[in-house]
C-alpha cells in the first residue's frame, strides 16, 4: 500500500513536470501576450469596480479609463527610463570604435604588471601564473574589434526582431483593453461551463498562483529598485561615465539566479587595482559590500513566502529549470515548486 502511494506520488510529480515543460515550451510563447492582457485586466479590476459603484460609469468606458491609466503610468515611467539609457547607450555607441582602439593598451598594462605579479611568486606558482597570463591574452587578442562586432550583431538581431516585438506589445495592449471589459462575462461563462468543485479548484489555484507569484514578483521588483538605485549613487560618485546604463546592466544581471553584483564589481575592482587605480577598485568594493548588506538585511522580509523551501530543493529547480529552458527555467521552475509547497501546506492546515 505505501509503495502503491509512493509511485502515485512519483507519477503525479513527472506528470507536472511534462506538463510544466510542454506549458513553456508550446502553450507560453503563443498566449503570453493574452496573459499579460489578463494580468493587466485582473490589476484594473478594482479601479473599474470603484467607478461603476461609485461613479455610476458604464463598465466599458471605466474599463477602458483604468486599463489607459495603468499603461500611461508605465510607459510614462519606461520613458523617462529609455530616455536617459538611450541618451547613454548612443553616446556609447558613438565612442565604441576609440574604446575598442584604448583597450589595446589596457590590455598591455594589465599583462604587464599580471607578469610582474607571477615574477615576485615562488617557482611553481610564478611559472603556472605567467603561462596562464600569456595564454589568456593570447586568445584575447583583438578583444575590443571581437565586442565591437558581437555589439553591432546584437543590435541588427534586435532590430530584425522588431516588428514581431510590435505585434506582440499591440496584442498584448488590445487584449488587455478586451479582457477588461469583458470580465464579468467570462466569469460567468466559468460559473456556468465548469463543475462547482472543479471551479472552487480553480479559484483556490489562482488564489495561490497570485499569492506566490505576485509576492515573489513584488519582492524581486523592490530589491531590483534598491539595488539600483544603491549602484547608480555608487558610480555617480565615483564619476563613472555611464552610470545609470551601468546601474541597470549591473542590476539585471544581479536579479539573475546564482548570479550577483560581484559578477560585475568584483572582476572591475581588480581591473582597476590591477591597473593602479586602488582608490576606484577600493571604492568599487565597498560599494559591493553594500549592495550584499542592504541586500541581505531586506531579502528575507521581503521574500518571506519562501520561507521554509529546503535550499537543496531550490538548486535542484534552478538546474532541472535551466536544463530545459535556460534562465528562464531558472526562475520558473523555483517558482513551480513553491507554489506546490505552498498547496501541499495549506492543504495539511486545512485537513487538521
């Protein structure tokens, strides 16, 4: 009997994961712009209701009012955003060709005390040391025409895409608009087509799904925004030339999983020591040891739904998540297992 529930378990547990994968793999790139839509009309809800008891307005124009509102405020907001990054991005465009031409000589700076480092170790440490400098920038010859190139790839791949990012923003902002609208009707089309159980399943379901993924999305958007505006003072006061576009580089990689701001500050920290420049390196590591504490101290009251998920289960998800669907997997896949924590604790409260 306990080996029939353990197979059953097991069975139950693959039969999510295909599930989950085909979910991603087939269902999400096409109907994403749809649920973004519905997202956007499920956060609108309440203002709409608020003007047609309120304000005695039709349900289509108080729609309509509130979904505008909602993507005024973030374009507005992604605006004000592009505006500043573009004005970055095109100055750095505009002085790739000279950065590329001065990392030669950087390049050669850096070797050159990297060598004289290895010369000052013993034997064996100083001979692995120098044979591992000169075979790095051996293959790290032409570095900068190598990222002047990769850059100008990306930005014509970017460019190709643009049309298919045009329709899927006008789908996504058209559904939205439809979706509202029409929310009361599709709720009641539920109520009629769907089983009572089957529908307080699905109720219970989305309840957990917004439990989790909205606290979790909420959290990491708050953590995104203290860290960035942590790293974007940091490099105005260090002088750095492109510090909000740094900033934001430095702040997506850090919302990565597995990934942090040493990923970036760490490696340019010893650039720079390297290179001489100890008080910009020392400063590049305190603002690191800044942007760890801050984050430390905030992460656990801000992510307080994870709390309680074993971490070995947290590094299984993140690789199988990664193994399928790379780094997006790596961020769905946690998420999967804590909502299924978070269903299975509930479902043990309710039971007791």
């Amino acid at each position: 009997m306990k080996s029939r529930k353990i197979w059953k378990t097991v069975l139950i547990v693959l039969g999510c994961a295909l599930g989950a994968w085909a979910f991603g793999a087939l269902l999400l790139p096409v109907l994403l712009p749809f649920f973004i839509g519905l997202a956007v009309s499920l956060l609108a809800e309440k203002p709409v209701r608020l003007l047609q008891t309120r304000g005695h307005v039709p349900r289509p124009l108080a729609s309509g009012l509130c979904v505008l509102l909602l993507f005024g405020i973030l374009f507005g907001g992604l605006f004000f955003l592009c505006r500043l990054l573009c004005s970055e991005a095109a100055d750095l465009a505009r002085q790739l060709p000279q950065l590329a031409e001065n990392l030669t000589p950087l390049f050669e700076r850096l070797k050159s005390r990297l060598l004289t480092l290895a010369g000052r170790l013993p034997d064996g440490l100083g001979t692995g040391l120098r044979a591992g400098v000169e075979e790095f920038f051996k293959t790290g010859a032409g570095f900068g025409t190598k990222l002047y190139e990769t850059l100008f790839s990306w930005a014509s791949g970017v460019i190709g895409r643009l049309p298919d990012a045009v329709l899927f923003a006008v789908t996504a902002i058209l559904s939205s608009f439809m979706l509202s609208g029409e929310l009361p009707a599709i709720r009641s089309w539920l109520r009629r087509a769907v089983r009572p159980a089957w529908l307080e399943k699905l109720q219970t379901l989305g309840g957990h799904v917004r439990a989790t993924l909205g606290g979790w999305l909420r959290a990491q958007l708050k953590l995104m925004g203290i860290t960035f505006l942590i790293l974007n003072a940091g490099l105005l006061l260090l002088r750095v030339r492109y510090p909000v576009l740094a900033a934001l580089v430095i702040t997506v990689v850090d919302a990565l999983p597995v990934f942090g701001t040493g990923t970036v500050l760490i490696p340019w920290a010893l650039a720079e020591l390297l290179l001489g420049s100890v008080p910009r390196g020392a400063a590049l590591v305190i603002l690191y040891l800044c942007t760890l504490t801050v984050r430390s101290i905030t992460e656990p009251k801000l992510v307080a739904a994870q709390a309680g998920l074993p971490p070995i289960a947290s590094l299984m998800a993140m690789y199988l998540g990664a193994r399928a669907f790379g780094v997006a997997g790596m961020v769905l896949f946690p998420l999967l297992l804590l909502l299924a924590a978070q269903m299975l604790r509930t479902k043990k409260e309710g039971s007791m």
